[in-house]
C-alpha cells in the first residue's frame, strides 16, 4: 500500500520528536568527569559561614517646621506684574484677532512646521513652508502660522520671523518672537 503525503508527515513528525527525547535524556544523566567538581562546590565553603556586612545605623529624622508668614508670598499676582517689558504692545489687541478667519497654517504647532525655501515674484518674497501631513505651502508678511496667533514679521533666505501673541501668567497679552528657520 503506498504511504500518502499525511502519513510521512507523520512519521517524520514521530521521527523528530523521538530524536528530541533521546537528547534531552542524555542532556539529564549525570556525567561522572563532573563529580571531583561537585565535590569541590560541596566542601569548599561548608566550614565558613559568609560574612554578612551590619546594617548602617540611621540616625533619626528631625521634622523642620517652615515658618514662612514673614515672607512674601511667591504665588500672588502682584508679584507677576512687575515684567512688564515682556507685555504686547497697545495694539496687541488688534494682534489676537478671534473674529478672523484661520489660515491652514494655525492648525499646526510651529515646531511642526518646516521653511523649505524661498521666492521671489513682483516684489514679494514668499516663503515655503511644509507641514506634517507632507503639504506645502506659500506664505508672505502679515500671513498667520502656528497655533500661538503667529503672525510672519520678517522673511528672509534663511528663516521666516513670526510674532507670536500668547496670554502671560497674569492674564495679558504678551509677545514673543518665533522663528522657522531653512531645513538644510
């Protein structure tokens, strides 16, 4: 009768795993060279109890009590107001526009956005800017980028100038500056 192609797989199945056994047992008998060597393991440190090192005394904690009623509290909002310098100017107002259409730009944080280089057209300089979703797009002074209400300021060859106007610790207006700058 002939043997079908499930049969040999069987056998060679049943072949296999009677080779695996026969190694694992042989793996397990215990190997006379190795007896000197288990008899070292077993005498060399039987008279000698390890030594153990004490454990380092703590000295007790001492609680500190903070008493801090003469000083002047950090966290109050007269303290916050006195950078002035950092503050949007009077017509930062007119900076944070809510009423005005978003630009595709503002969807994406400024870290996120990429300057790949520049054009010139009439006059204008544009600059090209990538996103993450791998679009490009061109933008020119007084266009709108990152979410901080980024406002481009500046362009040149190597970066694009955006004032950012963001709300400040005590709830003003404030300006930074922000720049993408070339990818190489």
């Amino acid at each position: 009768m002939p043997v079908t192609h499930m049969q040999s797989s069987l056998i060679r199945y049943r072949t296999v795993m009677a080779l695996l056994a026969l190694v694992w047992l042989a793996a397990c008998t215990p190997r006379p060279e190795l007896d000197d060597l288990r008899a070292f393991t077993r005498d060399a440190f039987k008279d000698k109890p390890p030594e153990v090192e004490d454990i380092p005394r703590l000295e007790p904690y001492e609680p500190y009590i903070y008493t801090g009623e003469a000083l002047v509290d950090p966290f109050l909002s007269l303290n916050l107001r006195g950078n002035q310098a950092t503050t949007a100017s009077n017509d930062s107002g007119n900076v944070y526009e809510p009423e005005r259409r978003r630009e595709p730009l503002e969807q994406f944080p400024l870290d996120a956005l990429s300057m790949y280089g520049t054009l010139s057209q009439d006059g204008t300089i544009w600059a090209l800017i990538g996103t993450p979703d791998g679009g490009t797009h061109r933008v020119t002074l007084g266009n709108h980028a990152g979410q901080q209400n980024g406002k481009i300021i500046e362009i040149t060859e190597q970066e694009v100038v955006l004032r950012e106007v963001v709300k400040g610790p005590t709830g003003q207006w404030e300006e930074r500056r922000a720049t993408l700058t070339l990818v190489q």
